[in-house]
C-alpha cells in the first residue's frame, strides 16, 4: 500500500507537573529533512527523539514543534548567574576603554542577554520526559493515519489512469497491424509507379520493401509498456517504499510512448499515443507525493 508524504498529527500528555505538545507537519522531499524545534531543556535528547522520527518516517520534510508547559508555585523562578554576570561587566568596560566610549553601563544591557540568567527548573525527569515521547508518538501515529488515507486516494486514482493507458495500448496494438500492411502496399504501388518494370528484381524488391515496413511495426514496444505498467501495479499493491520505483517506471513508460510515436504511421497510433503521454504525465505528477 501506498503512503503520501503530506500530512498533519498533533499528540499531548502531561500529569500535575507538565503538558507536552507536539505537532507534526509533512510534505514532499527527495530524502528524509526533519526540522526539530525543541525548548532548551530538551536539547540534549535531540538525538534520542530524532531516531524515534526515524523509525516511523522514511522520506518526506517534516517541521516538528515541541512545547512544554510547567505548574507549580516555583516552576517559573529565575535566578541570576553572578559568575557570568561580573564577567560580563568587566567585559563591557574593557570595551569602552579600548573604544573610549563614555556611555553608562545600564539595565538594557543585561535585560536580552539569556545566557546570564538561570531557570530553577531547567532538566525533566525519566518519567516526564516519556510523556514527552508519547506526545510525539501520538503527533507521528496521527501523521501516518492522514498520509495512509491520501495514499490510498492516490491509489484509485492511480489504479485508473493505468488503466486508461492500457486501453489506449490495446487500441494501437488493433490498429498497428493492418497499418503495418497498409504501409507496405502503399510503398509497393509507389515503386510501381516509378519504375516501369520491376520484374527483374522484383523478390529483392518485396524484401526491401518488408524491412522498411517492418520499422514500423510496434508490437515489442507495446509489450514493453504493457510490462512496465505490469511493474507499477505490483509496486503498488506490495512495495513498502514504491516512490522511487514508480518514478523510474514512469521514465520508461514515457521512453516506449515516445518509440511507438516516432515509428508509427498511423495518425490514430500517433493520437492514442498522445493521449497515453499525457496520463504518463499526470501520474508522474501524482507520484512526487508518494513515499
């Protein structure tokens, strides 16, 4: 079964203590690309819910937003990093000596720099942080729900346009054969025409004749589609990652189109063939979302 690469999931958990939010969203990529946005003190578990992404997605650019909300009466206390902040003074009035400015050091100095304050609260514990990771698995199992039902539309309407090729083939695989015949009888009377008397060599002649109207002939690359289109079923109904695969049958569905084009000469092959490129065209289309 196929499997789009865009969707949405959303997941929560929490208890007394803690609510962790988690939203998902997926759409089209050649490789995996995940964006992770985590708050600070969840940074150095980075790796651990990266690979947790991993096992449940395999290809798509995914923007993960973490959010964690705190209760309690000393869950938003700050307080002032002294070591950091002495540093940071002599810092500053070693630049405005070195730049001989004479500007007074003030409150807005310290305000936007982060880094000199502290959070009492700045790690989670085993038991919060798996609430943390059911939230995501929550946001990523509601992802895959949405990419499977899109998948299985793109499926139908897969399934359909294979099918309105393969009539198309069947058409032309009527029609090539008295073409083929036609064309040899028309280039026979044009020689006729031309040349007076052609008994002399006129088995060399029909042989002749025969391999220019053999060109034309498009049986092999009629069965060669139809195979491909074969391929691109099974891939399908039974492949785990069929996106890649079904990109390449695509190119080569499209590369027998174009032969069967270039070496027919019957304008209602020609047509059908147009008609077949143009469904080629919309599937490879369809098949950019496919993961």
């Amino acid at each position: 079964m196929i499997t789009s690469m865009t969707g949405f999931g959303k997941g929560s958990a929490g208890n007394s203590r803690l609510s962790a939010e988690v939203e998902v969203k997926s759409v089209n990529s050649r490789y995996l690309d995940i964006s992770l946005k985590l708050p600070p003190a969840l940074s150095n578990k980075e790796y651990e819910l990266r690979e947790i992404i991993r096992s449940k997605v395999k290809r798509g650019k995914l923007s993960i937003f973490v959010q964690i909300k705190t209760s309690g009466p000393n869950e938003s206390e700050t307080a002032v990093d002294k070591d950091k902040l002495k540093n940071f003074i002599a810092l500053i009035k070693e630049i405005k000596k070195t730049a001989k400015l004479t500007d007074k050091i003030n409150l807005d100095h310290f305000i936007t720099n982060r880094d000199l304050f502290l959070s009492e609260n700045t790690g989670f514990t085993e038991l919060e942080f798996e609430l943390v990771k059911k939230a995501l698995n929550d946001s990523l199992d509601q992802l895959v729900v949405m990419k499977k039902n899109e998948g299985s539309e793109l499926s139908k309407d897969l399934k359909k346009r294979i099918k309105i090729i393969e009539e198309r083939v069947d058409a032309v695989q009527k029609e090539s054969g008295s073409s083929v015949v036609e064309y040899f009888e028309k280039l026979r009377e044009k020689v006729r025409v031309l040349v007076q008397d052609i008994t002399p060599y006129s088995d060399r002649l029909e042989l002749e004749l025969a391999l220019i109207a053999d060109r034309a002939e498009i049986t092999e690359e009629c069965v060669r589609l139809k195979s491909h289109m074969k391929f691109f079923l099974d891939s399908i109904n039974g492949d785990d990652e069929p996106g890649r695969k079904m990109n390449f049958l695509c190119q080569e569905m499209n590369r027998e189109a174009n032969t069967i084009s270039s070496k027919s000469i019957s304008t209602v092959v020609i047509h059908n063939m147009v008609l077949v490129k143009e469904e080629i065209e919309k599937i490879r289309e369809q098949i950019q979302n496919i993961e």
